[in-house]
C-alpha cells in the first residue's frame, strides 16, 4: 500500500478499532474467527484476522482461508445470467420454460399456507426477471409454512446437501405449486439456483463450467468453487454454531469432485480475496484489470431497484429488510441510508447480497468501497432465520458493529 490510512479518507485511530472489536467478540465465545476487509480508492486499507479457522485443531484463522459463502453465490450467478443477456441469448421478459419445460404450466396456491390440492393456474410464465428477483413465486422450505415448505423438503431433500442431480432436481421443483403468482411479491427461493441451470440448458454447457470459464477464471478466483480439493481442505473454516453458551461443530459434507448440484443459489466455497476480485468488477462497472465482463449499464441495472412500495413493506425472513433496502436483479441496494441503519452503515446506492453462515459483503459507489466481512456461523435456515439466535448478541451485531465502525472512521 503506497497511501497512507489517512489519504484515503480515514481516521487511523478510529478504523484500528475493528480489530478489537472483533477480538472481544472472538473472546467472548460467540464466534470462532473472522477475516474482514476495508477496500477503498484503490488500496486494502484495514485486513483484520482474528480467532481460529479450526478451534479443535488450533489452527489460525488466515487471509486465504476458505469459507462457505451460501447465497453469496447469487450475485455471482445472476452476473452470468446477465452475460448472456447482453449476448441476446436471454432476455428478461423471456418465459424459463422456453429452456426449462419443467416450469411449464405451473400452477399457484390459493392459500401459500394452506393445502397442495387447492390451486389456479398461473396467471402469466415465470420470466428471466423473476428469478432474479425473487418473485417467480418459487420458494424455499425454510422461506414456507404450512404444507408447501415440507413438500419442498420432501421432494428436493436437505437445501445444504441436495441429492438430485439438476435435471430430477428441476423435474422435481416444477411439480410444486407456486407459493405465489409470478411477479406478485419478492419471497426468497430456489429461483437463483434455476438461474443457474438455465444458463447451462442456454449455453449447452453446465453451469459450473460457464462460471469457470467466463467470471471464476478470468478473475483469477482460483480458489472459489462448489467444492474444497483434498490439498486445500486444511485452509478452510470449520461450522460452528453457539449451543447452550458454547460452540460446536457443524459437520457438513465434503466432496472429493465437484457434485452433481452445482446450486447457483448458494452453493460456492471462496476467499477474501477472490470475492474481493469480484466485487470489485461490478463496483468498477462490470470491468478489471482491462478485462470487461459486463457493459456499466447492466451493471447500473442490477443495481436498480425494482421492487415495488408494496412488495417493499413485506417482512423479510421476520424483518422489515426492506425498509431502507430494495431488491434489483441479484444484489440488494440502499435506497434511504438512515431507514437502513439498524442493518449496518452504508450510503446511497450501496450494493451486495449476504450469506446464510454469516459471511457479508458491501460496495459502496459513493464513497468508492468495498467491505468484507467472513464467518462460519451456522445458523438453523427457518422462516424467521433473522431473528433466530437472538441471545447470542455477539455473533450477531458483529457485521453491523464491523460497518458502524468503518464508516464513523471516515474522514471526508
């Protein structure tokens, strides 16, 4: 780093806070470790390292340690399904069933909580649009309740070890009904890892290797895939999860090949630095290191609201998310940074999309910054997943603690 702390626009003394504020939250019990990063103008600026990787083997957390980052793999999906946009091999008003005959005919439920055998027929095709705003009327098991979220479970087994391989996944997906109609409301669903096939059914490839081929590879996020190699598996982070005052292992399947599902959804293990790569691309406007992946305008797009006022005012996972947030295709955004503040700090036009184990990323256009923020704190996926846990305080306010800090170390 040619540049000082202080040239780039922060309060040295105030910034080197993060570190034993993490430190505390480490000591505390409530978290194993953290990696986090405050990129700005160009320059890593505060690379904070703190606590363990692997408490029962006492092994450090590092930089390139590798982390389950779950829906961060979204935006990384909806970049490539936004390629192929620009490509004209999709478009956003295109019904998925043209690639994807499985969501043909799809049907919705007249009561998203009540009885699978009373439904209507969809009123319009699930789109592009939908899928990557989550309002194609899919869902999650843990996002449902009542009927629909064991239906989901039965049918497509464990959302963090699926057993199908993607075409009896989607076989199986497009039986269920709709929770909702397409279009109608943003609710959380599998509608990222549908993204993710449809490009290999567009593509004539599998998801995985268009990823690798087009934004893993070129970007050099040599370490991120949906599975951890043998030779690397000693970098990453064990699960952890607070029990009774105390943390415990999670034990979550390894795979000695890439799987079968390859879920665009949630499915990628990566690293501070190879997400820094990526998130600095789309802060860029979708270009690095001379190399572009998408136009500033498809960028701008995704990073455009387009939910509406009323889909704004439904509770997300047991929050009001929305209040200071919209939703545009594959990241989130601030609309109104003071409505926002109970989530964190950020400023206007700020962008990302987190992950269910805790791991949390935010590019700021505005004040030209990138923060990171890597976990492993399992949580139970329920409908209420937010509020969840809420007497482990620690592990929870750490993100939001992590931001309110970065930002009040601003100097200009």
């Amino acid at each position: 780093m040619d540049r000082t702390v202080t040239s780039v626009g922060f309060d040295e003394a105030k910034l080197a806070a993060v570190g034993p504020m993490l430190q505390g939250v480490v000591d505390a019990g409530d978290l194993s470790g953290a990696v986090t990063l405050v990129w700005r103008k160009g320059e890593i600026v505060r690379l904070d390292i703190v606590g363990k990787r692997d408490r029962e083997h006492n092994l450090a957390m590092q930089r390139d340690t590798l982390f389950r980052i779950a829906s961060m793999t979204k935006p990384i999906t909806s970049v490539a399904a936004m390629m192929l946009v620009e490509e004209g091999k999709l478009a956003l008003d295109t019904p998925i069933a043209k690639w994807l005959p499985e969501f043909s005919d799809m049907r919705v439920l007249k009561d998203p909580h009540g009885p699978l055998d009373e439904t209507t027929p969809a009123p319009r095709a699930i789109t592009v649009e939908d899928l990557l705003t989550h309002r194609s009327g899919l869902a999650y098991n843990f996002t449902s309740v009542g009927p629909i979220g064991k239906a989901y479970e039965d049918a497509l087994g464990n959302v963090l070890d699926v057993p199908h391989g993607p075409d009896e996944w989607l076989k199986r997906l497009g039986r269920l009904p709709l929770s909702y109609a397409p279009g109608e409301r943003f609710h959380y669903s599998h509608a990222t890892e549908v993204l993710g096939y449809l490009i290999g059914r567009v593509t004539g490839k599998s998801y995985r290797d268009f990823l690798m081929e087009r934004i893993l590879g070129p970007l050099g996020m040599t370490d991120t895939d949906f599975y951890v190699p043998k030779e690397k598996r000693s970098r990453a982070a064990v699960m952890y999860q607070q029990d009774e005052g105390r943390l415990k292992v999670v034990p979550l399947r390894q795979y000695d090949e890439p799987p079968a599902f390859t879920g665009g959804g949630g499915g990628l293990t990566s690293t501070l630095d190879d997400y820094l790569s990526f998130a600095r691309m789309l802060l860029n406007g979708g270009e690095l290191g001379g190399r572009r992946y998408l136009k500033r305008e498809t960028v701008e797009l995704m990073r455009t609201n387009r939910l509406s006022e009323e889909q704004r005012a439904i509770p997300f996972l047991g929050l009001p998310y929305w209040a200071g947030a919209g939703f545009g295709l594959g990241l989130s955004v601030v609309l109104d940074p003071e409505k926002h503040a109970w989530m964190g700090a950020a400023s206007k036009g700020s962008f990302g999309w987190p992950g269910a184990f805790g791991t949390w990323w935010q590019a700021d256009p505005e004040k030209d910054m990138i923060l990171m923020f890597l976990i492993q704190n399992y949580t139970p996926l329920t409908s209420d997943i937010a509020l969840a846990g809420r007497a482990v305080t620690g592990a929870r306010l750490a993100c939001p603690m992590f931001q309110k800090v970065v930002y009040g170390a601003l100097t200009d």
